[in-house]
C-alpha cells in the first residue's frame, strides 16, 4: 500500500540513480540493472460528477510511466517519478495499465482498477486489526462497492493517508491506547460513506520468537544457571520467597522456556550448589520486556555480598548482554562461592540463556595436522549450513577420491599454515585436470607460504597466502573458480565437535554453502569409541536413590525377555565424535511416548533420526550426547527430571565408569536423589 508521501522519495530516488549514472565516468553494465519493481498507482477523483480521474503511477527503480487508462483512448504521455496524469472517464470500471520503465530500458507493467460511479459508496466494510508480530501496529483493509479511494484518518494527529486498498495498510502508533479511526471512502459523485471506530491498539507483551540459541560450548567452558543450550545447575529455585512483590511463571514458547518476571521489583535465584565462576569471564543473560528500562543484575557470593551492573532494555526484542566478570570483582565481588541472584527492574522480564562461560580453550585445539574425515558426507554442498542435499561424496565417492582424502592442513604452533597433498590429489576440470587423480597444480599445490589467524570467539580461520585453502581449492568468500579471482586469503567458518574434530563451511556465493568435515591426523579414538547395547542381564537397568543402587526398580530376568526389542538397541560412538541411537523396527515404548510399555515403533524424536555428537570428558568421568532426541539407557531420563515432567532437552550428560574396556556403568541424576543406571557392553 502507498501514500502521497511515497510519491516525493520515488522521485528523489529516481532522480540519485540518474544523477549518479551521469556523473560516472565509467559506463554502468545495464544488462545488470533489474527491471522496475512494486509498480502501482494511486488513483483519485474529483467528486463533481464529472469523471476526471487523477492517477498517479509508483514504482521503484523507474525513468519513467506510461498509462494506457483502459477505455480506448490514447496513452498518456510520458510521466516522470512523481508526476501524475489526469483523464475523464465514463462512469464505469476500467483496468488501467501502468508501464514502467526503467535505466536500461526494460519494463514492468501493472494494472489497477479504475471505478467510476456518480453514486455514494455502498457498503463500506472496514476490518481492523492489532498485527500480531509488531507491537502497537494496526493492519487496515476496507471494500465498498462503487468506492475508488479511501482516506483514513488514524486519530492520534498524524497526517491523513489516501489509499485504494490493493492491500491492508499498516500504521504503527507511538503509544498503546484507545483511538478513533476514520476510513472515508470516496466515488467520483459528491458523497462520501464513512465508517468510525473506537479502537484499542495494544502492545505485545510477550515474546513471538525464542532467544537465539548459544554456540555450543565444552562443559568446562561454561556453568549455566538457565538454558535449553546447555546443562544446568540442578535443584536451582526460581522464585524462592524473599519477600518481593513478583510474580512468576515458566514461559513456554513452542517448547523453548524462559523464565517470566511480573510486577518486578527484585527476584531471587537460588542456585541448587554454590558454584566458583572464578575462571569464567563473561556472564550472559538475555532479557525481553514491552517497554524501555533498565535492569540490575547482581551475582551473590557467599563470602563477599552482592555487587551489581545494570544493563539497559530496548523494548519489544530480545536484548543479549555478555557482562565481563571484571566488571563483579573490580566492584571486590568474589566468584569463587557465588550462590545466588538477584535482579532488580519494573514491569514485565523474561529472561532466558543466564550463565558464566570463558571463550574457548586457546588456539591448541586448532593447531597440529588435519584431514578430511574419510567417510559418506565429510564433504557436499547445499543451500544452508549443516544441509549438503545438493551434493555430498558417498562411500563410493570417497573410495575414487583417496588420493584427495589423504591431504593434509597443518596448522603450526607458529602462526603459519601449510597445505601439504603429496604426489597427487583430485584435480577438477577448472584446473586443466579431468576431475580425477593427478599432479597438484599451482598456486593450490601448497607451494606458497601462508599463515593463518584463528579467531575463536567469532568462530573463523582466515587462512592468508594466494593458493592456501581448506576443503576444496575453488570454493572462497567472493564465489568460486574459475568464475572469480584468485585470492589472497580466504575465511572459513569452523565449529568442533571435539578436540580432534572440527566442522568447515564457507559461503562462496549467496546460499552456496560448502561443508568440510575434518579430523586431527593421528588422534587416539575415544575410549567410548564404538558400538555399545545395553547388558542382556537382570540389574543392568535400573533406578535408586544413589549411584550403584537399584532398589526401587530393576530389570529381572523376566523383564529382559519382556524387552527384548529394547536390548537389542545400540548405542553407536563415532570415532569422529558422531553419536547414534540404532533401535530397528521396533524398541520398548512407554505411555508417555503414546505407547503402552509394549514393543513398538520407535516415536520421535527418539526414534534414532537425530543428528548428534559426544563429549567424552575423562578427567571428570562424563559423556556428553548433544542432539535433541539422542540419550543413552532410556530417553526420559535426563539433567531436568523425566519427560514428560520436563522440557525435551537438546543436550545430556552422564556419568561414566569403565569397568574394563569393553563394560561401562553409566547413571544419571533425574531429579534430587533419583538415579537411573545402565551396564552397557561392547559389541
């Protein structure tokens, strides 16, 4: 929908791009320049019954318009941006055709309806809305036989707006409140039909949208308080009584929670365990409210009291904060028994992802020899990050590709990067080769000198040295060749999985992604490495109130023939850190799945189908599953509690005990004192 004032800056507009053409001393490539878009027209009339119409074409990236009005006669003349034509019709209803024109000289037509009548409007119906996504914004749409424009008038004192409706207007208010909205609707005759409505424009005063989800993150790096993303300090309360006036709920949008403050004028969190954050260096918090304000956040030490930072909100969004510890302990807070929180505001909070983390443990884990993983997937392309279904290379691709699968990329100690490939290497047909095995060919032999800058908070290696590259030689930031220059450094994004491997992507054109999969050459696999399935005994599954306890429930020797479809499951550790639940065609499905603790099909999402990864953590005997639906033992245990009491987690981790090399006991803590266990055996 568009308005007089649109008129003015599609003429100004206009009026840049010719100017800037001119003053060019390079002659533009035209053929690029796309065709004119949002082509339309404001059509008016004068209400004197004599037909003459006002019409006024819209457009962006127009010279100029031509009007064929519909009836038969001639075409206007030729209209610059801003310019209107005039021409008296018969009453009736015509198609008006608006061409556009633009730099290059290509066209965009578009046809708007001109309805001439000497009578009133007749039954004006006017619909109006609060958006549901943009807060204090009304969306007006309106219908009336005979009408040809509308004017409305918003009851606030701002200006009115001429439309013909084609599309529902959208006007945002300044503040929420009640306000009389006025649509007039006009034919060519002298009387008008008006409607009038007391009208409440709100404000949203929830989120519509989830925070963004944190980066992953190894569990040393981080000790969280609240997330979806990562796991929690247990037994935390929420809303312990200290007296305040708020109130509080969990906020559930669409499975992702965050924590809802009303009336706040101070909130507690009690964490379930002091915890030291002294090795932490930012605290993360994201807040959301309707309004502007400001909120205190204090950290609260055992030992040392509170000390507080306030952070300010911008209304109607979700406002990320990352606060350096340094700001807690310039102030003499220590983070070595901090227990508990407060937080200090007005109105409305939501607050979602609160916890301490540090940025990744330094540059070691990238430095050493890499390789492409030597498995289907570890190299494809597609339209987004994680989505290789344009092309991946599958076993038998990998298997005519091995003399590019045994390349290297060395990251050394010293800042420099070597891509090391041997005798030969796939060589595409871009590079004179025959896309198959041959002599590296320059300057993507690894002949060049080249270094490379590892920047882990944003989460790129730039590698810097004409010829340097990671994955496949064409593929760089400005596109690919031959199709671009050669270039001098190239940056890729990078993730890892764990510390001997790491995920590669680079966008090389808009919505060309190329994915990388790569492993550190000579790592040791993890002990956990390997297929593993639950042990076909009584007392392997069970729950008690301490770890090695199972006197509550255990699985007997009857149960185990019961379930025989659910020992059969297995529970798949990659060597390249992948983690796998395999359970066939059927697996032992509880109520709470809509099953009847019975055999049965396996449900989603834990039904195997997701992608997820593992942390092995041997120094504090834990394994970490990352992927929403992935568990080990049975899938309602998990940090939280049990589902379906809690919210589907997208990440858990156990606890681990190597009996022998091939026999692990493995426990989780589903509540205070409620301790699922598992004996699992190496296939």
């Amino acid at each position: 929908m568009k308005n007089l004032k649109y008129i003015v800056s599609t003429l100004f507009a206009a009026l840049v791009i010719f100017a800037c053409v001119q003053d060019d001393d390079n002659t533009p490539d035209t053929n690029a320049i796309t065709s004119p878009v949002n082509v339309s027209a404001l059509v008016t009339v004068t209400q004197d019954n004599t037909g003459l119409v006002t019409i006024t074409p819209l457009g962006e990236g127009v010279v100029s318009f031509q009007v064929n009005y519909g009836d038969g006669s001639d075409l206007s003349e030729v209209l610059n941006p801003g310019e209107s034509t005039q021409h008296i019709y018969e009453e009736g209803t015509y198609n008006a055709i608006i061409v556009a024109t633009g730099l290059n000289g290509k066209t965009t037509t578009a046809t708007q309806e001109v309805v001439v009548s000497f009578q009133a409007p007749q039954n004006l119906v006017v619909t109006i809305e609060n958006d549901d996504t943009i807060s204090k914004q009304v969306n007006i749409d309106a219908d009336a036989e005979f009408a040809l424009y509308y004017e409305i008038n918003f009851g606030d004192g701002s200006e009115v707006v001429m439309t013909n409706f084609d599309e529902p207007y959208s006007y945002q208010y300044t503040d929420a409140g009640i306000y009389t909205i006025t649509v007039t609707a006009f034919s060519a005759g002298t009387e008008t039909t008006v409607y009038t409505e007391d009208f409440e424009v709100t404000a949203i005063l929830q989120p519509i949208a989830a925070a963004t989800v944190p980066p992953a993150r190894a569990p040393s790096d981080v000790v969280s308080i609240y997330s979806n993303a990562y796991t929690n300090i247990a037994n935390s309360d929420f809303y312990p009584n200290w007296g305040q006036t708020t109130t509080f709920v969990e906020f559930d949008l669409a499975g992702d929670t965050s924590l809802q403050y009303s009336n706040l004028n101070y909130q507690g969190i009690q964490y379930g365990e002091a915890v030291d954050v002294s090795a932490m260096e930012f605290l993360h918090i994201d807040v959301w409210t309707a309004e502007d304000a400001d909120l205190q956040v204090f950290p609260i030490s055992l030992s040392s009291g509170e000390q507080q930072v306030t952070v300010s909100l911008i209304a109607n969004q979700w406002n990320s904060f990352d606060i350096p510890i340094s700001d807690y302990t310039d102030q003499g807070l220590s983070m070595n028994d901090i227990h508990q929180f407060k937080f200090v505001g007005s109105g409305t909070v939501f607050i979602d992802n609160l916890y301490y983390y540090k940025e990744a443990t330094a540059p070691s884990n990238l430095t050493g020899t890499w390789r492409l993983a030597s498995e289907a997937g570890a190299l494809g392309v597609g339209p987004a990050v994680g989505d290789t279904s344009w092309w991946n290379c599958d076993d038998v691709c990998v298997a005519d590709r091995a003399c590019y699968y045994d390349d290297t990329y060395v990251f050394n100690a010293d800042g420099t990067f070597s891509n090391v490939l041997g005798a030969d290497s796939w060589i595409e047909g871009w590079q004179g080769g025959s896309d198959s095995c041959g002599a590296p060919v320059a300057p993507h032999d690894g002949s060049n000198p080249a270094t490379y800058t590892f920047n882990q908070t944003a989460g790129t290696v730039t590698l810097n040295g004409t010829g340097a590259y990671l994955g496949l030689a064409k593929a760089n930031n400005q596109g690919e060749l031959p199709n671009v220059s050669v270039p001098s450094s190239i940056t890729y994004n990078v993730s890892f999985v764990d510390a001997n491997t790491m995920n590669v992507n680079i966008e090389s054109g808009a919505g060309v992604f190329w994915q990388y999969k790569l492993v550190r050459d000579g790592a040791a696999p993890s002990p956990l490495a390997g297929t593993w399935q639950m042990a076909n005994e009584a007392g392997a599954l069970g729950v008690g109130p301490a770890a090695g306890d199972t006197s509550w429930w255990n699985c007997d020797d009857v149960c185990v023939a019961d379930r025989a479809c659910y020992y059969d499951d297995t529970f798949v550790f990659g060597t390249d850190g992948s983690f796998t639940n395999v359970l066939g065609a059927d697996s032992w499905i509880e109520g709470w799945q809509g099953g009847s603790d019975a055999c049965g099909t396996p449900v989603a999402p834990y039904d195997g189908s997701a992608s997820a990864t593992y942390t092995y953590d041997s120094g504090a005997n834990t394994v970490t599953i990352n992927g929403t639906g992935a568990y080990i033992g049975i899938p309602k245990a998990n940090n939280q509690g049990e589902l379906p009491n809690v919210s589907v987690p997208s990440s858990i981790t156990y606890n681990v005990t190597f009996i022998d090399s091939n026999t692990i006991n493995v426990s989780i803590e589903a509540g205070a004192g409620v301790f699922w266990q598992y004996k699992l055996v190496k296939l």
